[in-house]
C-alpha cells in the first residue's frame, strides 16, 4: 500500500507571495557574537534559529554534549528531530535504547517518552530541530549563559543543581514538556 501525502502537500492552492518583511537568517556558531549559548542538564546548547527567525515553525539547536551528558527522561508536545553530526548518542525511546552515531538521524514523535545519554568517552555535536518553535525559549529561560558552544556548564554544588531542577520543572509546563519518573 502506498503512503499518501498529507492534503495540505498535495493541494492546487496557489503559492503566497513573498513576504519581503521575512529575511533570512545565517546562523555561524563558532564566529557569531550574536547567537546564546546556554548550559541545559549539563550540555551546552547554542540557539541557531529560534521561533522568531521562521515565524514560529520550528527552532534549530546545536547541542554540544559532553561524556556522560543529555537530558533526563522527558516528553513534549511537539515534534523533535536530532541528527548527530559528530560522535554518537544513546536514544531511549519508550523505553527501548539505540544507538545513533554521527551522520544518522533520529526522529522523536511529540508526546512520546523519550531520552539521549552520551555513553562515549568523547563530545558528540548534535542538531536540534523542534517543530514548532518554542523549545528554544525554554533552554534560554532555565539554562545558565555560557561564552562559547563548546563552554562547559558551570560546575554546580548540590543546593545550584536542585535549584536548576526546580526550576526546570516549574517551567516545564509553560514550555508544553513533562519530565518523566523511569
């Protein structure tokens, strides 16, 4: 049986005009003063395009994971797609784990339960895309302001780690995420 297209891709609506308001965005996060980069659970993530930049269709992360890092086990309600570009990433998705190495891509269906550990000895560099947008602005409010997208997270004690876990979790919400108990 073949897949079918969704409607809206097979439609004879006429392409909109261009919006000469929109301009286009050219992210370089190594050279790029203007781009955040933010601590998150231990990673550094560097915001490449945020909702503003494609009117809120999606938002696009460059995620610098160390030994040992990732988020814990969350879900979201929005599309996730993470293509390694570099080392490899354990995913965990409802509950079965895959390894995903550098050119491979995995994609995360909203609302499904799912994580990513690096279990490697070395960085690995991911993509982020969250679609739509919104994602981003969650990292910016919770994560901790960095210099680089390589810079480590700040070294915190455990009173500095539980006060980041509060308040990510108070956020999650706002940010349509649930952190999950595994």
């Amino acid at each position: 049986m073949a897949v079918q297209p969704p409607s809206s891709v097979t439609s004879t609506r006429p392409i909109p005009a261009d919006d000469p308001h929109r301009q286009s965005t050219l992210a370089r996060p190594e050279a790029d003063a203007r781009l955040r980069h933010v601590a998150v659970a231990g990673n550094t993530y560097t915001i490449l395009l945020a909702g503003a930049d494609t009117a809120g269709r999606y938002c696009l992360i460059d995620m610098h994971v160390p030994p040992g890092g990732g988020p814990p086990p969350h879900r979201h309600d929005f599309e996730e797609t993470f293509s390694v570009l570099d080392g490899e990433i354990d995913v965990t998705f409802r509950g079965a784990t895959t390894p995903v190495r550098a050119g491979e891509t995995v994609h995360v269906p909203a609302n499904a339960p799912h994580a990513f550990r690096n279990a490697a000895d070395r960085p690995a560099r991911l993509l982020c895309t969250c679609a739509p947008a919104g994602q981003e602005a969650f990292f910016l409010e919770v994560g901790i302001p960095v210099a680089s997208r390589t810079a480590p997270a700040p070294a915190l004690d455990a009173a500095g780690q539980a006060a980041l876990k509060a308040k990510a979790e108070a956020l999650a919400p706002k940010y349509r995420t649930e952190f999950l108990k595994l």
